[in-house]
C-alpha cells in the first residue's frame, strides 16, 4: 500500500495494540490508549499482568523453537506494536540467521516498524507485510517472498485472534495458514480466555469505545485450535505456567491468558 492510500492514524479512539503496548510499559501510545488503559486497568488488575507475561511466553517459545527446534523462520501473524525483545530479536540471538516476517495492518505499528528493522542481524532477515489476518491467503502470498515454505516455519499468532469476526473465521484463518506451511513447522498460539468476569467486561467495555471488538472465548475453543498438531510439554496451559519458573514470574498462577506451542506432523 502506498503512504498516500494508508489509512490515518486515528488518536481519537482507542486502539488496541497501543492499549496493549501501554500495558507492556511501552512508549506507542496516546492520551486517548491511556486513558482507555488506565480505565482497563481499574476493572481487571491482572491485565497489566498478562500483557507483561505475554512477551515473556512469546519469549520462551521463539527461544525454544530455535534453540531446541532449529526453526529458522517465523511468520509473526498480528504482531501488534514492538517493545522488549521482539520475535526477530529472540530468534536472531540464538540463530543470527534466521527469517522473521511480522504481519499486521496497523498505520502505527507499519510506521514504526521501520526503526525495528535496524536491529537485525547481517546474516539475517526481518521484514513486514501490510495485511489484515484475515487474509491469510494474502499473508501466505507475500511471504512467500522471503520464507521458504519447503522448510518447517514456526507460525504465530500471538493474543490477536480475539479480533476474529467469528469463531470459524478463526478457524480458518489458521488452519488456511498451518496448510500451507510443510510438515515439521509449529503453532504458537496463545489467546484470552473467558474464565475472567473482570476481563470480559474489560474487553466488552473496550468494544463500547468503537475500538475493534476483542472476544474472549473459552478455553476449550482456544484448544480446539490446536487438533491435529503435536503439543509441546506442558501442552495447552496459561501463557504463566509454559516453561517458566518462579524466578522468572514470581508467583506461577493461572491467568485468563491460554496457549501452546504445537508441531504440525
């Protein structure tokens, strides 16, 4: 998309990523995102919570995939606006060779994704694609370009699916993706539960800003995402308790945040 024909950055609704980022104690965000967040805040605490432990299992899992998986490339679908170690950053400091394709269709997070694409390695490739996740044909498409689809891909979606219009809408948004990737690549999927009454009505009184709807479901639609694929130890559990230990989280306790890392066979 040309700079003429991108949508305005619009800093009179709240948006999402910027919430989120606010959250994360990021710097991407507007009076507008703070006031949305701080009011977020006021009705479910533990949000702040599961924005900060949603990096730390983004963390885990691109280090494990590389680290223990020799994953090379990652498709970072919805990748929201960057802060602290960042998927490329992860997976280049363990295989400095690595492909990373970021995907969202945010004016601020594409404007800012320019300055992020300084930090990748030589050896390495970090780049984004403008397109909204329910495309994926369209994501699958422009990846292409620079991922190899004959070699195992570690494919993410990353807290973003709540945004789908509908429950099969998100179905097949992952599965069009997960077909078209090869034998051997994994899902990293983690998504809001609906086991929270605070963040139900965080999320329902979000909507009621005009910012895009984010649905929290239940857990077992959010597992029900990962049939047919192989989970990773400990399987489907809170974004908290996937390979993490006290020292890292403090206190492991169970939010209304749940994922896995799952190997397409």
């Amino acid at each position: 998309m040309s700079e003429d024909h991108r949508p305005l950055i619009r800093t009179d609704i709240p948006h999402s990523a910027r919430i989120w980022n606010y959250w994360m104690g990021g710097k991407d965000y507007y009076e507008i995102d703070r006031i949305a967040g701080d009011a977020g805040i006021e009705v479910d605490p533990d949000i702040t919570t599961m924005a900060v432990q949603s990096r730390q299992f983004l963390i885990r899992a691109v280090r494990y995939l590389a680290g223990e998986e020799g994953i090379r490339q990652f498709l970072d679908i919805g990748t929201g606006l960057p802060t602290m170690q960042n998927t490329h950053e992860v997976a280049q400091s363990v295989a400095p060779e690595s492909k990373v394709v970021y995907v969202d269709n945010d004016p601020l997070v594409l404007t800012t994704a320019r300055a992020l694409l300084t930090s990748t390695t030589p050896e390495g490739v970090t780049t984004y694609i403008d397109a909204d996740f329910h495309n994926p044909e369209q994501i699958i498409s422009d990846a292409r370009n620079v991922l190899n689809f004959n070699e195992p891909i570690g494919v993410m979606f990353m807290g973003v699916l709540g945004h789908a219009k509908t429950y099969p809408d998100l179905l097949r948004i992952v599965r069009t993706v997960l077909a078209a990737a090869p034998s051997g690549s994994f899902l990293v999927m983690w998504d809001g539960t609906d086991d929270s009454k605070d963040y139900v009505t965080l999320c329902e009184n979000y909507t009621g800003t005009g910012g895009v709807p984010y649905v929290p479901r239940p857990q077992a639609e959010i597992h029900a995402v990962f049939d047919g694929l192989h989970m990773v130890e400990p399987g489907f559990v809170s974004i908290t308790q996937w390979r993490a230990d006290a020292a890292e989280v403090g206190e492991i306790r169970a939010i209304s945040a749940y994922g896995a890392v799952a190997r397409k066979p």
